[in-house]
C-alpha cells in the first residue's frame, strides 16, 4: 500500500517531515491512519499568521496522501474557549460585548448585522471559505460540540482523578516569571503577525488553586454563564464537585459524571487532545515553544492521559508587506480572505509552501506582489522547461494542486502587473480591457476577459484596495502643450521616431522594442543593441525619456509600464497627446 519514503538528500523540507511523521506514526499506531492535526481559535478575524498552523501540517499530511497513505488532519475550533476581550475595530462590535467576556466564544453575540449565530460561527466562516478555496482537507472539530455532548467526559474524570500529577508538572514553571519568558521571544514591529495562537488561547491560566487546591478544570457558570469560577469541593468517588462564581455569586453542586458545561484548562486541554486523537505531528508558534509554555509543558503532561507529544515544528512569524488602510480587516490584521481577494490561491499556498516553518516571510499587498507574480510566473516556466531545482519543483507542484487533483487555474495567465495597469488605466470597463489585453498579443488575441479569470479579477481588487487614489493612473484628456513647445530638438526628435514607430510596433513586444529602442537609435545605434553593446549614457537617455512620455501622457514622472500604457490609451489618443 504506501509507497517507500522519499530520500531526504534530494527533497524539500514537507517531504522530510512527511518521512518522519510516516515512522512515527507506523511506530506508534502501525497499519492505522497517519494523524495530524491544527487548532484555531475564533476569538476574531483569523489572520495569515495563525493560517501558517494549518498549511504546514496540511502540506506534510499531503504529501503523505500521495504516498497512498491514508491521512486524517484534525482541524479542533476552539470555540469553547473564553472570550477573552472585545477585539479592536472589529465592523458592527462596540464595547458593550465587554459583558460577555468570561462566556465561551459560542455562546457570544455575533457582530451585528451578521448572518451567524455565535461570535466563534462569524469567525469561522470566513476561514472556512478561505481554506476550501485553497484546497485544504481537514476534518473540523468543534471543542464546543466535544465538550457539551460529553465526548471528553472520561478524559475530564481522568484529570480530575490525577490532578496531583498534573499540578506537579505545572508547578515546576508556575516560578519562572512570565516577564522571563517573554525576553526569548524574537521582538516584532507592527508590520508583523505572530504566527502564535493557533491551538488554544496563549493568556489562559493552567488551573485554579482554592482552599480545596488545584483542580485542572474550569465550570462555566449556571447563572452567568462565564468561568469566573473556583472549584471549591470535589469527591473522586461521587464526582460530586461544588464551585462558585466570583462574578454573579451563584454556586452550584453537580455530578461532573453528568456535568458538560466546562472544559479542562488549556495546558491540560491539549495535551489530552494528542492523546485522545492520537496525533503524530502538530505544529507550534514560537509562544508555545518557550520554556514553560504549553508546548514544553504539554510534552510532559500528555503522558499522564497515556500518550505522546507530537512531532512539533517550530514555526516564525508571517509578515505584511505595505497593506493599505482601507482594508476589509479594519483596525486589525489581514486574514486569508484579504490576501486572496488579491492574489489567486496557488500563490498564497507557494509562499507556505516554499519556506520552512522556522523561517519567516512577508506576504505582499503592496507593489511587491508584482514581483512576487514576476517570480511566481519564471518558477512556472522553468517548470514546464524541465528546468527547475527538484525543491523548487516541488514546491511549484504543492501550491498548484493536493493529493485530491490540481486546483483551478487561470487558462491565460498573462503579467499580473500587465493586468494590474489594464485595470488602473481602464478603471476596469470591460470592452476597453479586452480591446487591450487583446493588443498584447495580435497573432493570439484574447476572445474574452474570462481567459485571464481568475488572475484578472485579482489584479483588479488590488488596484481598487490597496493602492491609493493619488497613485492611481489618469491619463490626459488634452495634450501638454506647454511642455511640447518647451522641447529642445533632442525631445522633438525623440517623439518623432516613437510616433513613427507606433502603427508597425503595435503589440506588447513591439512596442517595448520601439520605447527602448528610441534613445538607441538617437545616439547612433542600432535599436536592437543590447546592454553590453551600449555606454552607460543610454540607460540615462532612456530614463529621461520615458519621463517624458509619462508627464505627455499622466502628468507624472511614473507610471505603468509604457508599452503597457501606450496599448491602454490607443493610438489615436497618443498621437494626439505627443503633440503629432
């Protein structure tokens, strides 16, 4: 059935976790499903940081597919955490929902105006989305749903039964200060996400300690509804435990054998999840992965619940480069879903893919992106050239596709920032962006904009997102005329070789060949000179040249690409600006 692990000499990093995770898990539970496993909690928008603790293992748990392995990825909500504070500038929340804190987060008020209903359902929804567009398989479980139909029931009586364990464990951290701990993490600037958080709430307490001492479990409480809550008496043999509420003052005796309203502390939490599901591998961030932090402390206290801490990379930071402010996630962080309304998904998938856990990146919603596509574009060609390094190959085959088959695909994929300047010189009129993208390629032309879809439409809401409007390109309604009279012959002679040019250089490579070619011709070379064949003084004539065509045709010193442009504005309409 499986197919012999990869060697590690020629593979990329998903392949040699993928070898790892196989042997380990064929150690621990042989002959049965390979597990692995994230957890997300929607406490708000669910951001491209925390999507790094679903990719990883996701890409290790697909390659390990398509060794013909069976696979479970275990996706745990952790919708039954508390809501721990009102997130800021969250659309349609105000500070009134600070009465809900201390409730579990499905039992939260949705933001208003939202279809869902619970906080933790409007979170995941959107995540949900995300993940199935980026062809993620998982199995989501909801710790809600766990915990109120008594699913981890033997578990809790089991943390309560050998809670001496658990505290001892506990208690050889509880003297490091959290101030301590803090200094080993790496230091970030606003521009970057901590890809921290993923599994469980990092702010949550290990236990409560009353005068009846340490208990691993948390009540919400029967008249609030929140976990102000301190276990005041518990008997092992009846299950009969007694709390009270420091918020509402209501306390309560329950047989915890019947009882479903609470849950188990987080370093206790997850520690019996791995145990429970059995999972072989589950990445951290680099809060968990501290000493004394849930990681290092789960590894102990999992073996109490009888099982093993799981094989559990390390993975940094996710940052942003240059969003704009008038993003969907106002006043907080970019989640999946902004990063896909501008980019398609293989992209999203490549930048996970490529990198290891431990290494940090950036993902662009600035000028960036382009380059990114520019290189996302050559690794494609290379690709089909059979002319890629394996790792990159790999790579390339992991964000195109799963295990399941390869994901959608733009039939044309031309220039994002070729279509990126369409969209901004149109203003995105349909019958001006076919008449273009059309010229780029008059032996092959375009029969209808849904040939560069979904590239196209991306392109386009990154243009109306995230670059300013005094960025924007306008072209000119009326010549220049003032700066045509004050060319000297040089200028004039420069406009006149172009114009001459434009009806037989009409198209994309034509047109570049001529706007390059202009200066060349001017100094007494040959249009098709190349760089090594040129003084340096060319590259200057060209800039000022092509200065010049941007102030004759939007005012600027910048702009879009000029051949680009020129297709944009039409012959005519040059002529007309160039003063012919």
């Amino acid at each position: 059935m499986p197919i012999v692990a990869q060697s590690t000499e020629t593979t990329d990093w998903v392949s040699r976790f993928a070898d790892e995770v196989i042997e380990e898990s064929e150690r621990r539970a042989p002959g049965k499903p390979v597990v692995v496993a994230s957890g997300l909690s929607p406490s708000g928008p669910i951001h491209l940081g925390n999507l790094r603790e679903v990719m990883t293992p996701h890409l290790v748990a697909d390659e390990i597919r398509r060794r013909g392995y069976t696979v479970r990825h275990v996706l745990s909500w952790d919708d039954y955490d508390r809501y721990r504070k009102v997130p800021f500038g969250v659309p349609g929340v105000d500070e009134s929902w600070a009465e809900h804190i201390g409730k579990p987060l499905t039992s939260v008020p949705a933001p208003k105006g939202s279809a869902h209903p619970s906080w933790a359902e409007h979170f995941k929804a959107a995540m949900i989305e995300s993940l199935a567009e980026l062809g993620v398989e998982y199995e989501g479980i909801s710790q809600t749903a766990q915990y109120t139909s008594g699913a981890y029931r033997e578990q809790v009586l089991f943390a309560m039964k050998h809670r001496g364990e658990i505290d001892a464990v506990l208690a050889q951290y509880r003297t490091k200060p959290k101030a301590a701990a803090k200094q080993q993490q790496k230091p970030v600037d606003e521009a970057e996400l901590e890809a921290a958080e993923g599994s469980g709430a990092a702010g949550e307490d290990d236990g409560s300690s009353g005068s009846a001492g340490y208990f691993p479990y948390k009540p919400y409480c029967g008249r609030c509804g929140k976990d102000f809550t301190t276990v005041t008496a518990y008997d092992d043999d009846t299950t009969e435990l007694t709390y009270t509420c420091s918020d509402c003052g209501f306390t309560e005796t329950v047989r915890l054998s019947e009882f479903n309203r609470g849950k188990l502390v987080w370093k206790v939490d997850w520690p019996m999840r791995w145990a429970y599901e059995g999972v072989v591998f589950e990445p951290s961030g680099v809060d968990h992965s501290s000493p004394g932090s849930s990681f290092q402390v789960g590894g102990q206290i999992v073996g109490i619940f009888g099982g093993e801490r799981p094989i559990g990379p390390m993975y940094a930071f996710v940052g942003i480069s240059g969003m704009a402010k008038m993003s969907s996630s106002k006043g907080g962080v970019p989640t999946p879903a902004d990063a896909l309304r501008i980019m398609e998904p293989q992209l999203l998938r490549w930048l996970y893919a490529r990198r290891r856990p431990n290494q940090s990146f950036k993902i662009a919603f600035d000028q960036e992106i382009q380059r990114l596509y520019d290189e996302w574009d050559k690794l494609a060609l290379k690709v089909a050239d059979d002319a890629a390094l394996p790792g990159d190959v790999a790579g390339y085959t992991r964000a195109t596709g799963t295990a399941a088959g390869p994901l959608p695909s733009t039939p044309r994929p031309l220039p994002y920032r070729t279509l990126a300047s369409v969209a901004d010189i149109t203003a995105g009129q349909q019958d001006q962006v076919l008449r273009i993208l059309s010229d780029l390629d008059p032996a092959n032309p375009l029969t209808s904009v849904d040939e560069v879809r979904p590239r196209y439409d991306r392109a386009e809401a990154w243009i109306n997102t995230q670059v300013p409007a005094d960025q924007r390109t306008v072209v000119r309604t009326e010549p220049d005329v003032e700066l045509l009279k004050s060319l000297d012959e040089q200028g004039q002679q420069s406009l006149r070789l172009l114009l001459e040019g434009l009806a037989e250089h009409w198209s994309l490579d034509g047109l570049t060949h001529l706007v390059y070619g202009v200066p060349k011709v001017q100094a007494g070379f040959s249009a098709d000179a190349t760089p090594k064949e040129l003084p340096p003084e060319i590259k200057t004539a060209q800039r000022s040249f092509f200065a010049l065509l941007y102030h004759l045709l939007v005012s600027r010193d910048t702009g879009p690409r000029l051949p680009t442009l020129l297709l944009a504005v039409g012959q005519d309409r040059v002529r007309t600006l160039l003063g012919e």
